[in-house]
C-alpha cells in the first residue's frame, strides 16, 4: 500500500508487507481446507504441517545444530525470565551480565527461583556499554550466565558472544536475543540456550521461541509448571498445550519470506546497511545524539535525543505527518528510538534521514 508509514516501534513492530498480504489471502481458506488457520486443531494434520516447516526453516535460517530442540511456547521474554531458572538452575547459583533495562529484569525475576549473581554491569540509568568480558566476575558453580544479546531499550548489542570456556566458566551461556535474531547468526558453540520473543523481529505477538540444547532438557525444579517444563514441552513436540498458533503461522511466512531474501546473511548486510545510515547522521550533527558506545551500538535499536529537549514534541508531530511513526523513546529513558528490524526497508530510514535533517533546518 502506498499509503503505509514506516513504522519504527520496537514491539510489536513492522513485518513485511509481502507477508500480510499472504495472510490475508490465506485467511478464510488456508490452502484449500475450507478453514482459516485460526480456526484449525493444532493436533490436525493441517497445522502440524504448518509447525513442523517453520521449525525446519527456522532451524535452516540459524542453522540450529541436530542437539538442538526448538519448542514454540508462551509468555514472552519476561515469562523466559522465570521459566529459564526454574528449568536450568536447581535453584542454585546463576550469573547475570547487566547491559540495560532487559537483563535487569532478568537477574531481579531470577532471584525469585534461584541464588542469582550480578557478575558485571553497566551503569544504572546509563547503560552505554559492555563490559568486557575479562574483567566478569563469574562464580565456578554457576549453572548458567544470561545476557541480553540486544538490549532493545537502550540500544546496546552484542557483536560477539563470550566464549565462557576461555573465560574459565563451565557454565552454560542463555541469550535473550529477542530484539535481534534473525539478524545475524548465533554461534552455537557458545550459547547453551536462547530465546525471544516473536513480535520484534518474527512476527505477531504471542509467540516465544526457546531453542535449547539436549543436555539441558531434564533439570527442571519441582515447582516448574509442567506446560513450562522444557523436556515435557520438547517430547510433545511443542504440543503439550494449545500453542499460539496464528503466530506460528505468521512466523512460518515470515521465515519463507527472510529465505526468498536471501537468508540471514542478506538480513545482516542490509541491518548494516541501515543502521550506518542512520548513526553516520546523528554522529555528524550538532543537533542530535547518540551516547552508546560505538562497538555497542545496536543494529536494530536505535536511541537518540535531541539536544534541545524542548523541541520533542514537534519532532515527533512532524514525523508523523511525514508517515514516519513510533519513535518516541522508552518512558524510562525519554528521547527517542528507531527500530530498524527486519522488515524495515533501507527506503524508510533514509526518509527518516532526510527528515530530520529537514527539522534540523527549520528549528536549528
């Protein structure tokens, strides 16, 4: 549609045009089954064929190694923030990298089932970083690290994962990669386990994926429910429940669509492309900013302020008069933000560019 803004939330956010379009010629009759997938069993033949592709693309896209399962679940990353350490943990001791406002919650949700261990951080109220991994304070009978790969508020993104064996940690690595997979490829010899939440870079709200090795299934404390019990959600191949299956749906159409571009790869190379666009911008100007360390900054989350705070308001009315939507900032960081995920096309950021070089002109 010509019409269509260029939508910069950061969840639920855009998904491809090419992609809602199919779902909506597919909704009353999925295939020629008389049915809309809304309404299909997801113990029928119909669905189960629509899960088991997106989990095989998924797993091809990441190429997720064999000793991987892959479970579709609920509850979202803040659900993950619980349901990690009663699977993983055994309610004792797991450590935490602090890098923004997701992973604190992540340690603050896990104290709850396990002896949850801060073993670096940044800054409160000011996460511009990371720390470098040499100086992590990391406990020997850690059952596992957790970090947030992407920080989606205040725009700080691995570029590496640690490596906690040459860290001298046996433990396990759990990334919350929520904002930020399918943007780049995971190393698998490193991550233990990850999850995200579908709606910011997969598809509808709704849906989480954990992908989780093997060895990993089978530790869950007792008061794990069972519907969140890893090794029970796994053997009934992510069926133990009713899944949320219009977005499995959704997320399947996006992962054919992510191959039909050209794969991970491809969606890396234009995140790149993307973001330079956008952080060349503010750096080169005296009326916006951008204070995230640049080996941090993040590909896909892009905070900035203006140095004139006073003139927000009309930053973001004149943004949206020009169709480009969802940049205020997080409530608890102010400013604003760009998502750049996926489905956002280079086209949109450099309108977005070249309006605030427009507002720039006319309030400077």
């Amino acid at each position: 549609m010509a019409n269509r803004p260029y939508n910069f939330s950061a969840g639920p956010a855009v998904l491809p045009e090419e992609v809602l379009r199919q779902a909506a010629d597919e909704m009353l009759d999925w295939h020629g089954a008389g049915m809309s997938v809304m309404e299909m069993s997801h113990r029928g033949r119909e669905f189960l064929s629509i899960c088991e592709q997106a989990e095989s693309d998924l797993r091809d896209l990441l190429a997720v190694p064999e000793h991987f399962r892959i479970l579709f679940m609920q509850g979202g990353g803040l659900g993950q923030n619980a349901i990690v350490p009663m699977n993983l943990s055994r309610g004792a001791e797991a450590d935490f990298i602090v890098t923004g406002s997701w992973s604190q919650k992540s340690a603050e949700e896990a104290a709850r089932y396990c002896q949850a261990g801060i073993a670096a951080a940044t800054e409160s109220g000011a996460h511009l970083s990371i720390p470098d991994p040499a100086s992590w304070v990391l406990r020997p009978q850690a059952s596992y690290v957790h970090l947030c790969s992407n920080e989606t508020i205040d725009g700080v993104e691995f570029q590496q994962l640690p490596d906690l064996a040459a860290l001298g940690s046996n433990a396990s690595l759990v990334i919350d990669c929520s904002s930020h997979i399918l943007s780049r490829m995971i190393d698998w010899s490193k991550v233990g386990l990850a999850f995200a939440g579908a709606q910011k870079n997969i598809g509808p709200a709704g849906l989480t994926i954990v992908i989780v090795r093997e060895d990993l299934l089978g530790r869950a404390m007792s008061i794990c429910p069972t519907v969140f019990n890893y090794k029970k959600v796994a053997e009934a191949g992510s069926m133990y429940n009713t899944p949320p299956t219009y977005a499995i749906y959704m997320a399947g159409l996006v992962f054919q669509w992510v191959k039909r571009q050209g794969g991970v790869a491809e969606m890396e190379r234009r995140a790149i492309e993307r973001s330079n666009l956008l952080y060349q911008f503010i750096d080169a100007s005296n009326f916006y900013v951008n204070r995230v360390a640049p080996a941090a900054r993040s590909r896909m989350n892009v905070p900035f302020a203006l140095r004139d705070e006073s003139l927000n308001e009309a930053f973001l009315a004149g943004a949206r008069a020009k169709g480009l939507v969802q940049l205020r900032g997080h409530k608890s960081v102010g400013g604003m933000r760009a998502s750049l995920y996926n489905a956002m096309p280079v086209k949109g950021v450099r309108a977005l560019v070249a309006y605030m070089r427009e507002f720039t002109v006319s309030h400077g």
